[in-house]
C-alpha cells in the first residue's frame, strides 16, 4: 500500500518551544514512527519573511536553531524529508496560480491571520505576502500531495482554505491532480498551550516561551515566574485552577492525572501554595525535556552535518514538487511546448 504523505512545518523565527512541542512536534515523531506515513517537514522561511522582511538575520540564524530542534525530539531524516521552504521554487510558481482563484475577501476573513494582524501591530500596513500566506500554504501542502497535517489549533483555517482551493482547482480545470489535505491535532486542548504570561498561546513573537533549548536553570526560572491566580495571595487562601497556567500545563504534561487532580483538589481548598506547585511542574516539564536537550546539544557538536542533511532533503523536495508543478501547469493548459 502506497503511504499517505504528512507536510507540516515551523517558521524559522526563533527556536521552537514546548507549545510547538505538544502541538505539533511530538505527534509529527509517532506518526512518523508509526511507519505508516511519508512525512515532509518544512522549514517555513518565506513564509516568516512574510511579517520579518526587514530583518531577514533572524531568519538566516533561526534555520540550524530549528533544524537541531527537529532532530533534537526525535524526528529521523531516514524517514521524514526535512527541507527548506526557500529552496523549492516550485512552491512560488504554484502560489501565483492558486492566487487567482482565492479572493482578497476570502482571505481578510481569515480568523487566524486576522488576530496575526492585531498581533503584530500591522494596522493599515498589512504586506500583500502576508495576507496571503495562506495561499503559499496551501502551495505547500498541494505540492507533496499531502492528506495530512499535524499542527496546532491555530492552523485550522489554513487547512480549511487549502481544502477550498484543492476543490476549486480540480473543478475550474476539471482534474484530480490536487489533494485535499486533511489537519491532525492534538485532543486534549494541547493544540493551543498558553504562554508563561497567561497568554493564549505561547509563542516565539509574545516572549512568553519555553524554549526545547532552554538549560535546566532557565526552565525553572521561567516556572517560577509563571502566570497562576493572581487573587491566591496567602497559601492558606482557596486558590482558582480555571485560567491558572500552571495547572492548565500539569494537565498537558504530567502523565499522573489522579496526582494532578489531588493537586487541584488542595490547591482549591487552601494551603497549597504557589511555589510548591511550581517546583512540582519544573519537575514534570524537566522529565521530557532533559532528554530532548541531551540530544540536541549532541547533534549541535556537527553543524555541517545537520545543513547537509538539509540540503538532501531540500534535493528530494524538489524532485516531488516539481512533479506536482508540472501536473498543475499542464492542468491549466500552460504545457504548450509539450
Ligand atoms: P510565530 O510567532 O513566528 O508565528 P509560532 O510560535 O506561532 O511562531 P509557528 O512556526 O507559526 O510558531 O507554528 C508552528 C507549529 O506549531 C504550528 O503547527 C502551530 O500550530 C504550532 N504551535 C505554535 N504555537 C503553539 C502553541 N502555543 N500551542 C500548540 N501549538 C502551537
Ligand atoms: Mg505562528
């Protein structure tokens, strides 16, 4: 049986976090493991030039950052092709053709993009490439043919508008080249982990992040300035767990739930008081970090390495797309030396 194709993707605007960890990460490596699929992974980098166009170093130094991430939680470039967005020109060609059948009203409406918008600050300056990311995403995804993407919650109305364009595409030009894509996230609300501040959603851009690459003392530190109820003034005092960072991490992380729901218990009647809870979190985060850091720091020691394998896998990319891109040219019509 021929294996279903996984494409899924960070941007490279820093180093990934235990947001992208739980939300898209760890899924990525037992899908993967499973055997039963043919993962792409892509390293998004146009994608972030979209909204950092003026300052592309964070780019160019973010790429082996997220690279030695990927390797560092266990995701094997004998199984999955690990490349660079950049490097597929295919990727641009298809973007201009599937950017004529989305409306520029289509794409305002864009839950996602919209709170992007507001995030950063874009106002009336919006770049035309942002705005149409979701386009040049569903480029991506189209080109490898992929059924499934791993991803957080925030990508649902991506891969909703990558569907829309697969059906247009194959209706407008009366094919079957395209695929429709389907999303795969995780249940138990770990698609969206809140920031360190209580934020809805840890992020690179939002400096409320634990980073994969953190030492052990930083992780704690960052646990220990972490976000809880703000009214928990006194240990004896009742505490609140809805909205408390610390237990909406405990309830992601911590394989132990009857532990965690004894610590709700108590920490709602009163006398459990936010330091032990915290000490308790750094342990649980520091069981599945620890190893995660060990092997990055390995794979680190061989920098040339890790570009190598990008660069194969960049080859191995190009060869699929560029398969696809000529399906959709000749789709068209465009195959006129043919
Ligand atoms: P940026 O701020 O540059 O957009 P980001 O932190 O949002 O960075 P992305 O590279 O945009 O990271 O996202 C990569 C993947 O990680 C996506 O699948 C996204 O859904 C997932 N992801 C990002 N942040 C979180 C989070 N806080 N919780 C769960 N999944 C997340
Ligand atoms: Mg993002």
């Amino acid at each position: 049986m021929e294996k279903k194709v996984i494409l899924t993707g960070d941007r490279p605007t820093g180093k990934l976090h235990i947001g992208h960890y739980i939300g898209s990460l760890k899924n990525r490596v037992m899908l993967q493991n499973s055997g039963k699929y043919r993962p792409f992974i892509m390293i998004a980098d146009t994608q972030a030039l979209t909204d950092n166009a003026r300052n592309p170093e964070k780019i160019r130094n973010s790429l082996i950052q997220v690279a030695l991430d990927y390797l560092a939680v266990g995701i094997d470039p004998e199984i999955s092709t690990i490349f660079v967005q950049s490097q597929i020109p295919a990727l641009f060609e298809l973007t201009a053709y599937y950017m004529d059948l989305v409306t520029v009203s289509r794409l305002e409406r864009n839950p996602t993009v919209k709170t992007e918008i507001g995030q950063k600050g874009f106002n009336d300056s919006i770049p035309v490439g942002f705005l149409n990311y979701p386009v040049s995403q569903a480029a991506d995804i189209t080109a490898f043919k992929a059924s499934l993407v791993p991803a957080g919650d925030d990508q649902e109305p991506m891969i909703e508008q990558a569907r829309e364009i697969v059906r247009t595409f194959n209706r407008v030009y009366n094919c079957d080249v395209l695929v429709e894509p389907k999303g795969y996230f995780p249940e138990d609300g770990s698609g969206r982990l809140p920031g360190l501040d209580g934020n809805a959603k840890m992020s690179k851009s939002l400096n409320n992040a634990i980073y994969l690459s953190d030492d052990a003392e930083t992780v704690q530190k960052k646990v220990m300035s972490m976000y809880t109820d703000p009214d928990h003034i006194h240990v004896e005092d009742p505490g609140k767990i809805e909205g408390n960072t610390v237990f909406t991490y405990l309830d992601i992380f911590d394989p132990d739930k009857d532990k965690v729901a004894q610590l709700k218990e108590d920490y709602q009647k009163g006398g459990l008081g936010d330091v032990k809870i915290k000490r308790y979190l750094n342990k649980v985060l520091e069981a599945e970090l620890a190893p995660i850091r060990e092997r990055r720091a390995k794979f680190a020691e061989d920098e040339a390495a890790v570009y190598e394998m990008l660069i194969e896998g960049s080859k191995k990319a190009n060869e699929v797309a560029n398969e696809t891109l000529q399906q959709v040219r000749s789709a068209i019509g465009l195959n006129y030396f043919d």
